[in-house]
C-alpha cells in the first residue's frame, strides 16, 4: 500500500489538478538495474481493486482487514490513502475501482475504532494498525497517537463523514489542550509521556478546517502563530515549530 496507494493518490490529484493524461501512460518504476516495473495507473488501480477485493494473499492469510503497507500490518491512515487515489481516479476516467475500498471501511468501522457510548457518539479508542498474520490490533492506552487520530479521521471524510466526525471528536476529547489565553494544542497521551504532537496538531488544524469547526481552527492557529515560529522569508511561509532546522519542514 505505501507504493501503489501512496503514488496512485499523488498522480491521480496531478491529473485532476493540471488536466494533464501523463501518467495515463506507463511509467518505469526503477528499482534496480534488474528490477524494473511499468505501470499506468489504472493498471495501478487494478492492482489494488483486485488485492481489496481478494479472500486472502498469496500466503493464505484473509484480506478483509485490507492491505499490509508493511508485511501483514494495516495502517488504516495507510489504506484510507489507497482508498482516496482510487476515489479520484475513478472521478477522472469514470471507473469504479473505490467499491472494492468499502468493504475494508465496513470493517474497519467494526473493529478499528470503539468504546463509544451510543451509535452516534464520540471514539474511546483508534487503532493504529492490525496485524492480520497473527492476528493481533494494535489498539490499547499506549497505541493511541493522536496523529493517527486526526489524520485518519481527514482521509475518511470523503467516503463517511459520521465516521469522520467521530474519530475527530474523539481525539479532540482525548489529545486537545485548551489554554486559558483561548489557544490550543494537541499533546500526546500520558501513557506515551505527553508533550506535543507536531504531527498531530497539523492534523488537527486541516480537521478543523474541513470540517468547518471554526472556533477550534481559531484556537489551534493562535497557539500556532504564538509558539510555532511563523516565518515569512524569501517570498515563502512556514512555521519552525521550535526544530531548528536548517531546511524547515514546515
């Protein structure tokens, strides 16, 4: 997953966005001087339309809790990033190789994300991944890293928005820090020691944003603007969020 539904998504919005049939085309994938692949990629949305929709891999262990994007372990952030390549690849050439994606979400839904008090409230836990080999899910207190949360809970969105929110309200509740000057930031939890999470509060922010909970995005941005180092140099924008680096990430 982390080849094809990484670079399918990447490809699929450059088509979407510059109009241009470039990767309609095969493209060399280079590994070695004797490992090579070609690919287009809708050959690359076939691959993963057959393997999502597979009883189970080539060594007999069952697909339905989706595709490894390392050996036996399903990242949910991971898949859902498949699951949106194919969502626009089927907006631009009018296929439908998503469907095989929500059969993965109907079960994730059951056995990724849990402890809700009734059906429509907010998540207790997420998982961060599921090895289907052993089997084993990796969700207790220490397992719970709200980038997971967060960035799960964007990638969803498109395809199930009551799932979405969920996740989203759930880490709000769990990871979200209020301070009293009306700012917020995102920390990890005290199983994982605290402290804040970068990762997780950029995240956060887009969540906000997207899903148009303003006052949050309003508090999130002011402990950014405050503490995160905002730059403006060179006729370009980041923050530095207090790494110090030479090339900034952000």
């Amino acid at each position: 997953m982390m080849g094809k539904g990484y670079l399918l998504n990447i490809i699929a919005l450059y088509e979407f966005v510059c109009g241009s049939g470039k990767y309609d085309e095969p493209i060399e994938l280079v590994y070695d001087d004797k490992i090579r692949f070609k690919y287009t990629q809708l050959q690359m949305a076939k691959v993963l339309y057959d393997q999502f929709t597979a009883p189970v891999d080539e060594g007999g262990s069952d697909l339905t809790p989706g595709i490894d994007c390392e050996v036996g372990k399903v990242f949910p952030w991971c898949v859902s990033v498949g699951g949106l390549g194919m969502k626009m690849i089927d907006k631009i050439h009018n296929t439908s190789y998503q469907t095989s994606y929500y059969r993965w979400l109907d079960w994730a839904k059951q056995n990724l994300v849990g402890g809700a008090k009734g059906s429509d409230g907010p998540y207790e836990w997420a998982s961060i991944y599921y090895d289907r080999d052993i089997p084993y899910n990796m969700n207790g207190p220490k397992h719970q890293i709200p980038g997971n949360w967060f960035c799960c809970a964007y990638q969803y969105w498109p395809d199930d928005q009551n799932l979405a929110r969920r996740l989203y309200a759930g880490a709000k509740k769990k990871f979200m820090v209020k301070e009293p000057d009306g700012s917020a930031h995102i920390n990890f939890p005290p199983e994982l020691g605290g402290g804040e999470d970068l990762v997780g509060f950029g995240a956060a922010a887009a969540c906000a944003w997207e899903f148009g909970d303003f006052d949050t995005h309003a508090q999130l941005m002011t402990w950014a603007n405050t503490r995160y180092q905002p730059t403006a140099k060179e006729g370009e924008f980041y923050y530095q969020f207090g790494l110090d680096e030479p090339w900034p990430r952000g």
